[in-house]
C-alpha cells in the first residue's frame, strides 16, 4: 500500500477535481475487488450460520476523522552555531573534529592570546601614567599666583591707579581752558556788535553827507576785522573741546586699564574664578575620567582575556568551519553543533489542502525504507506565504510547513524521506449507518428500515450528518443499538417480517447461482466473481468495506 500511495501521488493530475475523482475511483475498485473476493470465499459458509447475517446491522458509534497526506524530509531541528569568543583572537589548536559527540562545557577550541595579553598590559601601564599626568594639570589649574608673578600683576594695578589720575587732572584743566576761550568768544561778539553798528551808522551819515567815503571803508574794514576775530575764537573753543573729548577718553581708558589689572590681580589670587577658568578645569575633569574609563577596560579586558570556546549544548559536531592560525572576530562562526535526537520533518502542502491545516494537528509518518516503523508528531510551523515547487508533473503551488517529530529509537537522520498524514478533523461517538442502509423517499427525506422487537420492518426518517466512504452520521432518527436493514432493494417493504426478508434474499441468491451455473458452463468454466457479491443483497461498492476512516467527511 505504500508503494501504490508513492505511485497515486505521481499519477494524479494538478487538477482539483481530477484529484479527487480519479484517487476516489481506484479507490473504490480496489475495495470492490477485495469486497467480491471475500464476499465468494464466504457466502456459504454465512448462510449455513446465519440467514440473516449481511442483512442487518447494528447502530454503533464511531470516531470519523478527515486527512491530509503529503511528502516530507527529515530535518534538524536546532543546529546550534558556535561563534568565536573576543574581539580578535588567533586559533591555537582546533580540539574537536566533525562528526564528535561533545557535552555542554567540553573544549572546543584554544586560542593563542600571548601578543594580546602583553598589549593590553603595555596600555593599561601607559594609561596610569596619563592619569598621574593629567591630575598634576588639573592642580596646578586651581593653584593662585604667588612670588613674582604676583608682584607683576600688584604694579600693573598701581601703575593703571597712576595714570588714571594723570588722565583726571588733564580732562580738569580743559574745563579751565574752556571757560577762558568762552569769555574770548563773548568780547568778539561784542566788539562784531560795535562794529556793524558803527558801519550802519556811517552809511546813513554818508547819505546825508556827514560822513566821508572813507570813513565809511574805515568802519568796514573795522567790521571785517571784528568778524574775523570772532570766527577765530570759536575756532580755539572748538580746538578746545575736541582736545577735552580726547582727554575723558584717555579717561575712559585708563579706568579700563585699571580694571583689567585688577581683573588680573584677582584672577591670579582665585584662579577658577572665571567661566573659562571653570571650563578648563572641568574639561581635564572630564579627561581623567576617560583616561580612568580606559584604565577599566583595559583592565577589564585582560580578566576577560579568552583562552578557550566551550560547548554550551550537547549533541554532535556538524562542521568546523575555521582552521588552526585563523584570525576571529566576536561574530565568526567557528563550528555547528546540533542534537540529533531534535528533528522536524518539513514537507509542502498542496494550496488545495493548505486551508485544512493548523497548528499542533496530528502528524503519522511512515517511510518505504523503515518497514513496520511509525512516527508521530504535530505541525510547529505554517509558512504565511506559498511556494512555487517543481514536480514530476510541472510546477504546482505548495504551502512550506514544519512538523515536530518523536524519534525514540534514534533511527530517524536528516535527510530522510517520510509520507505524511495529517488528521484534520476528528470526531468521536458519532452515531453512523452504512450508506447503502439509507433511502430516499419522493420529498428528499432519508429513512432507513428499523427492525422491531417483533422482528418486523418499520421506516424510520433519520437526519445525516457527516460522512466517510462507507458510514453516514446520524443525527436524529435512530438509537445506538437499533437494528436495522443494512441494504435496501425495491422488494424492502415497511410491515414485512424478518422471516420474509431472509426468505426473499434466499430465493435471489439461489437464483442467482442458478444463473451464474449456466454462465459458468457457457463460459468454459469461468465464473465472474462479481456475481457473488448479490448474495449478500449488496450493491457494488456497498458496505463491509472500510471503517470510517479515510475519506473526507461531507459537509452537514
């Protein structure tokens, strides 16, 4: 059978219902053989034990299940990647080969740390000297100026005191200078007055000839004279108050100057006064503790010096992936280990059976090449996307899935190939009758024949439900434990005893041998064995087949 289920899969078309149809049929025709090949061994001997035996048939329950089958290979589960340990490291010696069996804390690899070790010892004995360094600096930041350095800055303020006074007393004398060039300026204007008045006066005088023509240009010239004087004497007081504006800045710099030299005095007597003395003392802060930092991870680095890798899971070297002298980095993968005993199995899902599926449905999985061995699990893994897989017949598209899988005789390896069989659906103590049992009548209702406890045929309407090859669910209608006809024929007829019944089916039977007798002879002596299976009162195909596994269960 398994063998054929390898063919099936191979001759079956991508056609969903073609898929369906044409497994179903070969199905069916393989059942009718074994049916008809039984069913001619046995009917005699039936008979002689029992008349009524393959015409009635108890109610029972049943467990009705739908599956899903598919093909799979043996995988690990967890291949464990082993990575190399420190920034840089150099392989010493590799201690373990592929195909080892190491347990967690067994040594992988040594590493060749000696140029390592002796760097991280010359940096953190440099760092120490940075720091002394660094922290002499930041003292001498916070030290006040003394000695000669200090009496410098003391003159600088006593010589800034000094010519601030010079500068005080020359900006004085030139409000002195100014108010004896304001009385120049005063007397000028007057002495203008008299002269143009005199002018004036003169040239009216003329008019009336009581003065002569030159007498007037005298008073002109007077005039002239006056005006020049004046305009000179303006000249100096604006002289004056320029050279006053460049006294009260000489002034103005010499308070300037005396308060830098006190700034400076101060600042020389408290150094970390000042915001940019506080930065620069802050920054050097600041430098030690990176220097202080760098101290610690050197140190911390050389505690943490790696000379070995350790297994931290047991199971079996897979592959070595470095070489002895290799460099390696934190994240070089230097070996695989994985646990043999830790498998999946994946496999791809037709799109048409990929809805069926969820996770934790039960998986069975057998393989051609492990006779009488069965393995179980349940599906981990249901990819949310679908593939495109080549197959013998094209391209058809397929849903990846991963299955968890038992393996407690350590037979299964990777690489492996097992048929799957995913139950689906299951459900327990259903109530079910054979399908050639159930008959319909001219409005679409189902009955069955209900045998009495007078041994009398009765009809019984019943409500199906859910289906397999051979067993209709019942859902209303019938009782566990009724007896019932178990194939009906047109002669079935409520009212009629059991006695007729089996009397009836005796009366075809015999004729029917009689028949296939005279077949038989005008054959040569060959006998179509499908004639027997009418002893029964059975249709082709009818039930004594199967259980109601198998076969997907018909909607409600």
């Amino acid at each position: 059978m398994k063998k054929l289920k390898s063919l099936l899969k191979r001759l079956i078309p991508k056609n969903k219902f073609l898929r369906i149809f044409i497994p179903a049929v070969i199905i069916l025709a393989i059942a009718a053989a074994v049916i008809f090949t039984r069913l001619k061994s046995k009917t005699n001997m039936r008979q002689s034990q029992d008349p009524a035996m393959g015409l009635i048939e108890t109610v029972t329950t049943h467990d009705l299940s739908e599956t899903v089958t598919a093909s799979g290979t043996v995988l690990l589960n967890d291949e464990i990647e082993v990575y190399a340990e420190g920034d840089v490291n150099i392989v010493r010696s590799i201690l373990v080969e592929e195909g080892d069996t190491v347990e967690a804390g067994d040594l992988l690899v040594e590493y060749d740390v000696d140029d390592t070790k002796e760097s991280l010892e010359n940096s953190i004995r440099d760092t120490k000297r940075s720091i002394e360094s660094a922290e002499l600096s930041l003292q001498s930041l916070a030290l006040p100026s003394s000695g000669t350095e200090l009496e410098k800055l003391e003159h600088a303020v006593t010589t800034a005191e000094i010519n601030l006074q010079n500068a005080n007393v020359t900006y004085e004398n030139y409000e002195t200078k100014l108010s004896q060039q304001q009385a120049s300026v005063d007397t000028a204007e007057k002495d203008v007055e008299r002269a143009e008045k005199n002018y004036t006066d003169s040239l009216a005088l003329l008019e009336v000839g009581g003065a002569s023509q030159s007498e007037v240009d005298d008073y002109e010239y007077a005039l002239k004279t006056a005006r020049d004087a004046l305009t000179q004497a303006k000249d100096s007081y604006n002289d004056i108050l320029d050279e006053q504006e460049t006294a009260r800045l000489s002034v103005l710099s010499a308070e300037n100057s005396l308060k830098e030299a006190q700034t400076a005095l101060y600042d020389g007597q408290n150094p970390l006064s000042t915001e940019s003395a506080q930065i620069a003392y802050k920054q050097q802060e600041l430098n030690i503790e990176a220097l202080k930092d760098s101290l610690s991870d050197y140190e911390q680095d050389l505690s943490e010096l790696v000379y070995y890798t350790y297994a931290s899971v047991s199971g079996t070297v897979t592959e070595v992936c470095i070489d002895e002298g290799t460099y390696t980095e934190e994240n070089t993968v230097i070996m695989y280990v994985a646990d043999f005993n830790d498998l999946i199995v994946s496999a791809n899902i037709e799109e048409y059976d990929a809805p069926l599926l969820a996770l934790g449905q039960k998986v069975t999985m057998t393989s051609d090449g492990l006779e009488d061995k069965v393995y179980t699990g349940t599906i981990i893994k249901i990819s949310p996307s679908a593939d495109d897989t080549s197959t013998n017949m094209g391209t058809e598209t397929t849903v990846p899935i991963e299955i968890s899988v038992d393996n407690p005789d350590g037979i299964l390896k990777p690489g492996y190939s097992l048929d799957l069989e995913i139950t689906v659906s299951e459900t327990s103590n259903l109530l079910m009758v054979s399908s050639s049992a159930i008959s319909k009548d001219e409005s679409g209702e189902s009955y069955v024949y209900r045998v009495d406890s007078e041994n009398k045929l009765e009809k019984a309407v019943i409500e199906t439900g859910d289906s397999s090859d051979v067993y209709i669910e019942v859902l209303s209608g019938l009782s566990e434990g009724d007896r019932i006809i178990s194939s009906v024929t047109e002669d079935v007829a409520e009212g009629m005893s059991l006695e007729e019944l089996i009397k009836l089916n005796m009366e075809r039977t015999a004729k029917l041998n009689s028949e296939t007798n005279e077949s038989s002879g005008e054959n040569g002596g060959r006998s179509d064995d499908r004639n027997n299976q009418s002893n029964q009162m059975l249709p082709s195909g009818g039930f004594g087949g199967g259980g109601p596994q198998g076969g997907g269960p018909m909607g409600r």
